[in-house]
C-alpha cells in the first residue's frame, strides 16, 4: 500500500472515525475553476476520487455524467488532468484516487499511462470497467500498477461468493462498496466482508444528498466517498464563480463534521 493511503487508514483507525474522500471530475467545469474547487476539497477531505472524463461513462449517477460531459466540451484530456494534480501535488500531500476507464488507459499506453499517473502524484488507481477476474488479462493491469507501486482499487459485488472475496482481496489494496449495493449485501456477504486480510481497506461510496444522521456505516468500512453533489453545485452555480467556492467550501465542512 502506497505510504499516504496507508497513514490515512491507520490514523483513522486509531482516532476510530471514518474519513471523508470527496469525489469529483478533473477539469469540470474548466481546469482554472476546477483547481480551484480541489484546493478547497484538500483542505476539509482526508483523499481525494478523482474522475478522468471519458465520452462515454459507466457512471454511478447522471450528475457524474453530466460532469464529465461538461469537462470535455471545455477541453479535458489526460494531459491537463495529470497536469492539473501536478499543480495540486504542490500544496497538498493528501491520497487521490484516479477513477479511469480502461480504453484511456490502453490508448496511452497502459505502461505509460500508469507511469504518467504515478509522476503526477496519483496514489490509487480504480478500473471502473474491468471487473476482478479481467485484471490479469491481456492488459496486466495489476503488475503494472504493482511496478509503479500504484494501489488496485475494486469494487465489491453485491452477490459476493467466498471464492469471489478471496480473488477481490489477493489483488486489491482497497476494495469500494457502493451504497447502492449495501442494501443487497445478505448477511452472509457482509460477514465475508469482514474477513478481509490486514492489507487491504473497505471504503464505501454514496451520493452526498442521502446522508443523514440515521446512515449507519459499519466496520470494516473506514471511508466514505461522498460523490454527485459537488458535480451539482458546479452544474447550478458554474457561471458564478465565487458563489460556487463559497458553497463548496460550505458543503466539504458539513462533510467533514459530519464524519469527525
């Protein structure tokens, strides 16, 4: 595990929180402003998710879609976004997971893609279009990532066997649930769930507007990723720029008390 996600989790677990990782996609809605709004998710996040915008997204939600729609009409690409965490690398030493989809990273070049990531200052790296079992095929994505000492993140199925943990587990540093899965975990799930190895974290996604002081969020869980509402507030108050600092550095505080 690379160090600043594994002093991320250990901190965590000592302080006994859960942390906050603010999802968003690079260059939305133009590389200025979106740096902008980053230096201010550094400050109040514990790590960042970081969507490359992709034409064609297998998106969790149509606010993510939207933004990574929004990103490419002004321009977004792969070089301004590793460019763009360059630039934040400079102030901030906060982990940052890179969301990617696999046909990016296969038209870089998957070795150069993962060294160019890594140089940028990306610590994780999610797949979110290869499932486990394809990790290893074709395209080794795992050892290149293990060359560039990039950690795996995968998600973990809803209707999730033994064997499928055990497979999940070998390869990835950290494994992501989404919320909208949790609800379909049985309990047998669940409790495989927990057996994972010391190596590897379990972090959950969920759209921020469904937090509410009734959310449970139980072990192994250390993280929540809290995606869509900062893509909303950029879709609602983009042609207002201060307006919409303003109400991300307010909704990235909520956050943050929220899961202190």
């Amino acid at each position: 595990m690379t160090n600043r996600f594994d002093s991320l989790f250990k901190n965590l677990q000592t302080n006994k929180r859960k942390g906050f990782i603010a999802s968003l996609t690079l260059c939305d809605p133009n590389y200025d402003l979106n740096l902008e709004i980053l230096k201010i998710l550094s400050q109040k996040a514990d790590a960042l998710s970081l969507n490359l915008a992709f034409s064609d997204p297998s998106a969790l939600t149509i606010d993510i879609l939207e933004s990574q729609h929004r990103a490419i009409a002004n321009g977004a690409s792969v070089n301004k976004s590793f460019a763009l965490i360059k630039v934040l690398r400079r102030e901030f030493d906060l982990p940052i997971i890179l969301n990617v989809h696999a046909n990016m990273v296969k038209a870089r070049g998957t070795q150069r893609f993962y060294h160019d990531a890594k140089v940028s200052g990306v610590d994780a790296i999610f797949l979110v279009d290869v499932p486990c079992q394809m990790l290893s095929q074709s395209e080794d994505f795992a050892q290149t990532a293990h060359n560039e000492n990039l950690d795996i993140v995968l998600n973990l199925p809803f209707a999730s066997t033994q064997k499928m943990l055990q497979d999940i587990y070998s390869k990835a540093n950290i494994v992501q649930i989404d919320r909208l899965n949790v609800a379909k975990l049985d309990n047998k799930s669940l409790e495989l769930a927990k057996l994972k190895p010391l190596s590897c974290h379990v972090i959950e996604t969920v759209d921020g507007d469904t937090l509410n002081t009734d959310l449970t969020i139980e072990d192994p869980i250390l993280a929540l990723v809290i995606h869509s509402s900062f893509d909303r507030l950029i879709k609602k108050y983009a042609s207002n720029q201060a307006q919409l600092l303003e109400q991300i550095d307010k909704l990235a505080a909520n956050y943050r008390n929220y899961l202190k």
